[in-house]
C-alpha cells in the first residue's frame, strides 16, 4: 500500500470533506491534503473555532459547516492540513510542500476540490490599498471577527454582496452603499428563468430578506452601475461611478469588490484535463461526467472547482466522486454506486436550478470585463496595462498565450491566475474572434511558486527506489 | 484600516510590525494582524514601486507579500503569527535573506 492511500482529496472545502469522508466510510484509504491550517475551506474558514456570537451573526448556511468538518474528523480519512500542491501531472503524480518538505507522492485515484476565487475585473484604481474582495473580507470575518473600520463600499455583481452587508448590518458595520454593476437588461434575460429558480427558492427568500433587511437598516441599494473608478494616490479615498447617467463621488477609504467566482483550475490544467468555455458562468470549466471523471484518467473533480455551485451542490458531488472512487477501487459494483448516488444526484439537481437565474442575472457585460481604459493595470504582478495588451493584439499577437510572451502578463507571482480571464476578454475584444475561441494561459509545474532550496528537498519515492 | 468586532479572548502573542510590538490572537494571519495594526500598504511593487495591500486574503493573488522573520516574499495571508515574530513591509523585489 502507497503510504498515501489509494485515495488523494485535494481541498478541504464541502467538496472535498464530503468525498474524503465518504470515501473513508466505504473502506477507502484516503487521504486529504488542504493548504488551510483547519477544515472548513473558504466558504467555512474558521467554523470550527468561530466563538458563537460570530457563528450566530454569520447565518445559519455557515453554520451548517461545522456538522460536515465533525463528520470529516470522526472518520478514518487522514488529514494533512497546511499542505501546499504545486504540481500535479497527466499520471497523478502530486508534488507537495509541508514543513519546507517538497515531496512527489501519488494514489490510485484523484479528487480535486480546491474550489474557485473571485474573478478579477480591472477598473481604474483597482490596485489602490483600500480596494478589497469582498470574499476576502469575508474571510476576515469568518476567521478573525475583523470588520472594515471606518465603513466600506460593496460594488459588483453577485450574491455574495448582499450576504455580506447583511452580515456587516448585524456586526454594526456601516455600509455606504450597494453598486450592483450588472446591467437593467439582466433582467430581462433572468426572467423566464425565475420559474425554475422557484423550485430552489429559499435562495430567493433568502436574497429577499437581505434585501428588505439592507432596506430597513437604511444601506442604499444602487442597480445599473457603471464606470466605477477608485481615487487616491497611496490610499483609496472616494469611488466614482456612474447611475442614471450620473456621475456620482462617494468618499470611502475601503470599497470591497465581487465579480462572481471562477474554478481554481491550475491544478486540472496542469494534469491536461480538458476545458470548455462555459458562456453562462463566463469561464473555463474542466469538462466532467455525472461522477466528476475529468479527461485524465483517475482524476475527478468536484464542487466549484468544477462548476460555480454552491457549497450544497459541493456536498453532493463529493459525494458522488467518492462513490466513483468506490467503483473504480473495487468497493462498489455499479448498481451499488447508481443506488447509493441517486439521492444525491437528484437533490444536487434540485439545488443547482438556481444557478442559470443566478448567473443571467449577474452576466457581465463585455464593456466591463474588457477594459477600455488603456491606463488600468490587468496584470497586477508585472504591471501590464489594458493598453500595452492591445497594443500587442495589434502588433499581430492575437492569441492570450503570444500576449503572455510578448508582455509578461500572466508571468507574476500569481501566475495568471488574476489576469488570465481578463487577458482573454480583451484579446476577445481586439482581435473581435468570441472568448470561447481563445485559449487560455497555459499551466505549468509548478503552479505555486517554490523556492530552489525547497524543491532541493526532493527526496527518491519509497516506491519507485 | 479594519477592527476587532470583540477584543481578543484567548491565548495572545507578541508580534512586532514595522518595529511595533503589537498583541494579536495566536493562531490569526499575519495579513489579519497586518490589517488591523493600519498599516496602510503591505509592499510596493518591484516594478513601479506602487504601494499595495492584501486583496484575495486566500493565497491567490500574493499582493500580501511581505518580509517575515528576515525572509521576504512571504504570504502573509498564508502565515500564522508567532511569538516575537518581526514583520516589516516589503519594498519591491525585497531583500535577499542571505546577509
């Protein structure tokens, strides 16, 4: 037996937690790796030590964490937390970083669940300290009980906005304002998919009672917003941005920013998974079966890694990867896994009927996520502006990967993973070919930088020596 | 500039930030107790010089880089404070920890 089980869960969000203790339960030698120092993920940062005050005034979805993170410990599934993957190949070999350690280690099979970040959308003054996620924030929140201390402004487009200023509103936060930056005619295109939203509708109550909530408690909620801008020269102090043809100033020294999320998908990149553009969710996805199988064989991937869920809709397709494990490892035949997954596959249809409602109706607009401003930085890393990649468009760079090259967008510290959207919009926009022609960043190990000394720590695997 | 919704309870360590010993929760973030000391900006970039601060605080993005314990380009959202650990702000590319 490799000393890393038959089974490796990558992430240690909902995804992950439900696969690795399903898989645990049904006899499987798993083990999970998360660079967090406790389960939870992001969406449960904390749960585990949230003192109950916080716990209270975060709701009860967050809540609902800490029963998945106590069934995760009480299995037999082995936890290596503070674990860094920077490399994962076609053949499931899985290089990480522990206690300065590197290491090359490999299972039998794979599932990633290393879960999504906010899209990154420049804007003018998008750099400026002050200028925030609004997830980020969140995560301050949830882990710490920090609040932004003098007021903040939320602006962009998602749910998420709405969730936090209602729990900045309990915290006896001041929120300034509410900019909603998707576009009036969103609506119209959400309509007709209201009805089949219905049949998930304790989101829409739930986003209801935000709303009056944020209502009564006097926090203005502006849609239709464009043209946002951040001033300042060291420090963020106003935002300017555009209502009913109106140019508006709101002095803020913090404004928090959410454009939706996207899949962390560095790592099924990286194993030469395949990718489909997915129109309604305005990325990349690694393209799957019912059971989370990528192309790579022996890799699966779940929960927002593999597409903009939810963290309920997580849990199921945790769950349903575990049961393939099962399958594949010889634990479960496949009657046995179609049996033991058809709850869940049917709830997960259920719960994921908000999502084509949720995603018209916060659809971004080309304008937005391809920047016309030729000044704003779109590779914070290497300080590449709008301008310079159009620029290389015209000069005859016409694909996201030439641009990369020619102007080391995307070569950074983060390695892409800000710009590697936006590049593609506004290559998209030059060179007027759709986004879904483009191809995206291409991802190489290691895909978390690692210093020459810790990579020197490689030792011979016990197997292969 | 952020706040403490409660003041710390539990066991608490000494940091020093930019020369400033300051008592944050044991177990907390180095970027957390970054942002609540106000520090203002965190680096400036090795390109232009421009001042940043942390954005995606979930590893992502590394604009929280910062010089700890003499050793630059650290991810300060990724880093858990210790007792007596020095925190200082990191100036472009950042110095190289070999004296």
């Amino acid at each position: 037996m490799p000393e890393f089980g038959e089974l490796l869960v990558i992430g240690g969000g909902p995804a992950g937690l439900t696969a690795a203790t399903t898989a645990a339960r049904l006899g499987i030698y798993t083990t999970l790796l998360d660079e967090q120092p406790a389960p939870g993920g992001q969406i449960y940062r904390g749960v585990e030590e949230a003192p109950k005050p916080r716990a209270e005034l975060l709701g009860p979805d967050y809540q609902r964490g800490a029963r998945i993170v106590q069934a995760f410990r009480a299995s037999d599934a082995k936890h290596l937390p503070e674990t860094t993957v920077w490399s994962l190949g076609p053949d499931g070999k899985v290089g990480i970083l522990r206690d300065g350690q590197a290491r090359i280690i490999q299972a039998s099979r794979i599932i990633l669940a290393c879960g999504a970040t906010e899209r990154a959308v420049p804007f003018p003054g998008w750099t400026l300290p002050g200028v925030m996620n609004a997830g980020a924030a969140q995560i301050l929140l949830k882990s710490s009980g920090v609040v932004p201390a003098d007021g903040l402004v939320i602006a962009g487009a998602g749910p998420l906005m709405l969730l936090l200023a209602w729990q900045y509103l309990r915290a006896g936060v001041r929120v300034k304002a509410i900019l909603e930056l998707s576009p009036h005619v969103n609506l119209w295109h959400a309509a007709p998919r209201l009805p089949s939203a219905l049949l998930a509708g304790h989101y829409i109550t739930r986003g209801f009672r935000y709303l009056l909530d944020l209502r009564i408690g006097g926090i203005p909620v502006h849609f239709g917003v464009s043209g946002l801008r951040a001033l300042g020269e060291e420090q963020l102090n106003a935002i300017e941005y555009l209502h009913h043809g109106r140019c508006h100033t709101l002095p803020t020294g913090q404004l928090l920013i959410h454009f939706g999320l996207v899949p962390n998908t560095h790592l099924t990149e990286a194993a030469g998974c395949r990718h489909i553009w997915n129109p309604g969710q305005q990325c990349w996805l690694p393209a799957t079966d019912d059971w989370g199988n990528t192309s790579a064989s022996g890799i699966a991937v779940v929960g927002d890694n593999a597409t903009i869920g939810g963290a309920r809709a997580a849990e199921h397709a945790g769950h349903l990867a575990a049961l393939e494990a099962a399958r594949a490892l010889h634990r479960l035949n496949t009657t046995e896994r179609d049996r033991q997954g058809k709850d869940d596959r049917g709830w997960m249809r259920d719960d994921l009927r908000i999502r084509p409602f949720l995603e018209a109706l916060h659809h971004l607009p080309e304008s937005l996520l391809a920047t016309r401003d030729d000044d704003t930085l779109v590779c914070r890393c290497e300080e590449v502006t709008a301008g310079q990649i159009r620029q290389a468009v015209r000069e005859g760079h016409t694909d996201p990967n030439q641009v990369k090259f020619i102007s080391r967008c995307g070569m950074g510290p983060c390695q892409g993973r800000q710009c590697a959207h936006a590049v593609a919009h506004i290559v998209a926009d030059e060179t007027k070919r759709p986004i879904s022609e483009q191809t995206p960043f291409r991802v190489r190990p290691p895909v978390r930088p690692i210093s020459i000394a810790q990579l020197a720590t490689l030792e011979p695997s016990k197997e292969s020596a | 500039m952020f706040r403490r919704l409660t003041e710390p309870a539990g066991e608490i360590v000494t940091v020093n930030i930019d020369g400033k010993d300051v008592q944050v929760p044991a177990g907390e973030t180095v970027a957390t107790a970054v942002l609540v000391s106000s520090v203002g900006y965190t680096r400036t970039t090795p390109v232009s010089g421009a001042p940043r601060a942390p954005l995606c605080m979930m590893g992502v993005c590394f604009e929280c880089v910062m010089e700890i314990d003499g050793i630059p380009n650290r991810q300060a959202c990724q880093v858990r404070v210790e007792n007596g650990m020095r925190i200082r702000r990191q100036y472009g590319a950042g110095a190289s920890p070999v004296a």
